[in-house]
C-alpha cells in the first residue's frame, strides 16, 4: 500500500552531476595550487598530504558503511532496510578507494613522496652510523613496502569483494527474490558473518599502516578503535545528510522522523564512544609519562592546541549536549546541523592524527632537526586548499555514490525485512 | 497518580489492537477513560490517550549534574585543599584523573535521582500496597477504566460492551 506511492528509482539528474563535477573541478584546483604553494615544506608534502588524508576519510566512510551492512544483516535488524540501498551505494566507494591508496603505495616505490619515515632505506642499514633509526629497523617487518602496498592492497581488495557481494545479492533479491526459504538473505548472512572478522582485524592492520604510521616511532594499541569510531560517526553523519537531501528531493517518501531518530541516536552514541576512545588514550598516556608515548600528545598540545582542544569540543560537547534530547534527533534542522559539524569535525580529527607526523618527517627529510615552531601553510590549521581538496574529494564520493544509486531501485522489494522496516516504531 | 477510593467501571479486552479500536472510538464520542491498563506497552496507545512526554529525563539531567559537580568538585577540594599529595610527579589538580570518577558519580546520581523521583511520583516504594483492578491485567488482559464520577455508568458499560470488551465489571478501588 504504502510502497506504491513511492519512487523507486533515483534519477541522477545533469544539474547534480554538473553540480558534483564542478566540486572536483575545484578539487583538482586545489591541489595543482596546493602541490606549488607548498609553504616551505619540501617533496610536496603539502599535496601528498591532503591526497593521503582525504583519501583515508572517505575509504574509511566506505568501509564502515560496508560494515554496517554486514553488523545490521547479522543482527536480524530491520529498521534500516527501507533506506539500504544508500549504504549500499556508499560502500562501493572502496573500488575507488583502492586506486586512491594504490596511488600512494606506487608513490612509495617511486619515491614521489616522503609521507612516511620508515620507508626509507638507508635508515634501516646499522651501517650507516649517522642515520640508522633502531626502532624503525625492529617495526621494518610490519612496516614496509610490501606491507603497505601489496598486503594492503589485497585487504582493501578483499573489502571491495565482500562490498560488491553484498550489493550484488541484494539486487539479485529485487529480480528473482522472495521465494520462501528466503534463500539470497541466508547467503547475504553468510557473507555479512564472514566480513565481520575480517573488517575488524584487517581495518586495524589498515589504520596502524596507513594512518598511525606517519608517526613512526610512536604506537598506541587503542588508536585503531578510535580512528574506526571516528569514520563511523562521519558514515552516519553523510548518511543523515543524503537522505535528507534525497527526501527534499521526492525520494524515500517512506522515510520517517523514526528513521532518523535511530540514526541520530547512533551518531549520539558513537560520539560518545569516539571520546571514550579518545579519553581512554590520553588518559593511559598521560598517566603512565613515558616519553616515547607522550610525544604524540606533547607535540600537538605545544603546537596546534586550537586543533587539538577544538577537536573535542566540537566532536564531543556539540553532538552531546544538542542530541541528548529525544526531540533533536527527530528534527531536521538539529540533525543536520549536527551531522555538517560532525562531518567537519571528524575529517578535522584525521588532520590532526596524519599533518604533525608528516610535517616533522618532512623536517628531518630536509635535514632540519630540533624544534620547529611557527606557521606552516596546509599544516598549521587547514588552510582554503585543504577545505577545497576536501570538497573535491566529497564530492567525487558522492558522484560515485549517487551513480550506484541511480543503477538500482531504491527499494529492496523483497528483503524480508522490508515490512519490518516500513511499519519502524522507535 | 492514586487510584485510591474511587469507583470504576472497568472493561477488559483480549487483544491490544481491540483495545486500540476502542480508545479511538472513546475519543470520538468524548468519554473520559480514566486510564488504560496493558500488561506490555502498546505502540500507538500514548498520543491516543494524549499522554504527554515523560519530564523524568529532565529530573535525570539534574541529577547527572549535580553527580558531576559533587565529584569533581569533591575531590578538587580533597586533593587541592584538604590532604594535597603528590602522585606520580602529577600535580594536585590533575583533571584528566579525575575525569573517570567524575564519569561514574554523575551516572550514580542520574540513576538513582530517576528511580526515587519515579517511586515518589507514582506512589510506590516499600510497604505501599496500591490498589489494582483485576490480577490478569499484568497477564494476557488490556483495560479500559472510567471513573463513575466523570462519566454514566450506563454510558460507560454501554461503550465498553459495544466496542468488544470480553468482561465489564464495577468496582470501588
């Protein structure tokens, strides 16, 4: 009855993908301009650095959407399945997310850049006296180029897999579903058990590689849980933000305040548990004083404390104290407000985790040394061509997402838990 | 919310959606339901019965603070003012220690600030026997109440028997 009424297919109309294309435009902008005006910082650290940093954040968002997919298929849920397609849609991002980080893994070989210390050579050879780096010869069997781009490629590739599976049984479901062993949905579960493990394993290998390892010498073992949170709640954030958009728009008629209410209840939560994570960090850190461990939290409080203290107020105080009422997560103008905020604040979060580990390798690869104070363009503060970069990157994320959505129908007809998901009370 | 020493006329119904069918047609002719007895919460019942949102989250709020000013207050004044000692080279104001006592006593006092405030008001608590109408109501019976005061009892009955109640009883509670 109420199915009828709706549209079921996305049309991704010229003025959208004119739109979208004109934000990658200004992508590509920014970073021709960002990879010349490097403000001092050799080897277009500046450049390679946005590349890597956006790159990250928007992979990331892939895989946790791929990931909810799998938690919600495995936990008999039902609430979500009305509006699925867009995860769906989302999660085949990581194809491009491959190429992204595959260009940064040849970067390596090629030595186009220098984004991470351990990937130099002659550090790791005890017989170049002057140079050679103990600790980063002892991590060299995890962190190494073969790790990094071989291994790592194959985990990513392995997301892809189970992103495409997943996706191409719920469109198989659509044309020759609904029979009455609900036979696509049992092989989907198979699949979505099977890629819970594996993303929780292989996405911490994938953080420790890509992410915490601009930091080279420093490790913490919560760092993963926290850099996993913190996509987590960005995937929510963007969710809530396209279906708004597509509700505006005519579509997903049968998306309810209910809907949104459990949306923004799991933003309020992960938020929540993104500072837990964060806190539980600092806190052992703090705690403990050892100097190889707090020198990651020395040199971002000394030299980017807008950054840092910025970090929790608008990633913790605002989503706290605004969605903590039950009426918020039902309004729209509060949720997207929130979800904008977030958004921002967490692609802030992962400045913050990569620029200061990238700047201080740049230093010593220019053979600077001691302390280094002072301004950097692109390090300091994300300057316009990050915030440009950024919106380049987003939106190449939503043209790809938006192309995957207008392929398929926006309802998954014979999901067995369509129903459930139609008649959602919260 | 004490039912004490009132007469009602009181229906009870199978089944939920029944009951349901009847509150709405109760609000069409303007019978005054005392209140609705489930023995489980029925989605829909709430803005039928024009309950309005429960403030008890609001009292939880209070308390929350007032657990967070209590312990961070508290042991600001302990470990700064009354017995100040070093640990670990820290010093006496140390905000990150204290973040995970703080976290603690505000959810104590949230919790237990919500569940004597919710006692109090609707009359419960140790030693309270509260009237009840019919022991089947917290089994596999739903309720529908009047209170003889407010309106007919031959109204009443004559609503309850038409709209499909399975017993129609009257009691002094």
């Amino acid at each position: 009855m109420e199915k009828e009424n709706t549209i079921t297919e996305y049309n991704f109309t010229g003025t959208s993908r004119l739109v979208l294309l004109i934000g990658m435009g200004l992508g590509v902008v920014c970073m021709i301009l960002s990879f010349f005006l490097d403000g001092g910082v050799e080897h277009h650290a500046r450049f390679w650095s946005n590349f890597l940093h956006n790159s990250v954040f928007f992979t990331g968002i892939a895989l946790m959407a791929t990931f909810f997919i799998a938690v919600c298929i495995t936990a008999w849920a039902g609430w979500y399945t009305i509006f699925k397609r867009v995860w769906e849609a989302f999660s085949q991002f990581l194809i491009v997310g491959f190429i992204l980080m595959l260009i940064i893994g040849i970067g390596i070989y090629l030595h186009w850049h220098h984004l991470y210390h351990w990937a130099d050579q002659t550090i790791l050879n005890p017989e170049n006296e002057e140079v050679y780096d103990a600790i980063l010869h002892g991590k060299s069997a995890f962190l190494n180029t073969t790790w990094y781009v071989i291994i790592g490629g194959l985990i990513v590739l392995v997301w892809v897999f189970f992103a495409y599976k997943l996706r191409a049984l719920s469109l198989d479901e659509d044309q020759n579903g609904g029979d009455a062993n609900f036979s696509h949905h049992r092989s989907m579960r198979w699949y979505a058990a099977a890629f819970l493990p594996i993303a929780g394993f292989s996405s911490a290998a994938m953080i420790w590689l890509w992410i915490m390892s601009v930091d080279s010498h420093w490790y913490s073992t919560l760092f993963a849980w926290y850099t996993g949170a913190s996509w987590f709640v960005s995937m929510i954030a963007l969710t809530i933000l396209v279906l708004v958009y597509l509700k505006n728009r005519g579509y997903f008629a049968n998306v309810s305040a209910e809907h949104f209410h459990d949306l923004g209840k799991f933003m309020f939560a992960f938020s929540i548990f993104w500072t837990y994570l964060w806190f539980s960090q600092y806190m052992l850190i703090w705690y403990a004083n050892v100097g190889e461990e707090t020198t990651y939290f020395k040199q971002r409080i000394d030299h980017y404390p807008v950054l840092f203290y910025g970090n929790l107020i608008i990633n913790f105080i605002v989503p706290f104290f605004v969605l903590m009422r039950n009426d918020t997560k039902r309004k729209y103008g509060t949720l997207v407000f929130v979800s904008i905020v977030l958004l921002l604040g967490h692609w802030w979060d992962f400045f913050l985790m990569l620029k200061p580990g990238i700047l201080h390798t740049a230093h010593e690869a220019a053979g600077m040394t001691g302390e280094h104070g002072g301004f950097t363009p692109g390090f300091t503060i994300p300057g316009l061509l990050e915030i440009g970069t950024m919106l380049g990157f987003l939106s190449l994320f939503l043209f790809v997402a938006f192309s995957v959505l207008s392929r398929s129908s926006l309802v998954a007809k014979n999901d067995p838990f369509l129903e459930e998901s139609l008649h959602h009370h919260v | 919310m004490s039912y004490r020493n009132r007469s009602i006329v009181y229906g009870l119904y199978n089944d939920e959606e029944v009951l349901l069918d009847a509150v709405k047609v109760a609000n069409e002719k303007h019978l005054k339901i005392m209140d609705v007895f489930t023995p489980f919460p029925i989605h829909g019942l709430d803005p039928l019965l024009g309950l309005e949102e429960s403030r008890l989250h609001i009292g939880g709020f209070v308390y929350g603070s007032l657990g967070t000013l209590t312990a961070f207050l508290g042991m600001t004044w302990i470990f700064v003012q009354d017995w100040p000692q070093i640990y670990g080279g820290k010093p006496h104001w140390s905000v990150p220690a204290f973040i995970p006592i703080t976290f603690e006593l505000t959810v104590l006092f949230a919790a237990i600030g919500m569940v004597v405030t919710f006692y109090i008001i609707n009359g419960l608590g140790p030693g309270v026997v509260n009237p009840y109408i019919d022991p089947r109501i917290t089994d596999d019976k739903f309720c529908i109440a009047f209170d003889v005061h407010e309106v007919n009892q031959v109204d009443a009955e004559a609503f309850l028997s038409e709209t499909g109640a399975a017993e129609i009883n009257a009691k002094t509670l």
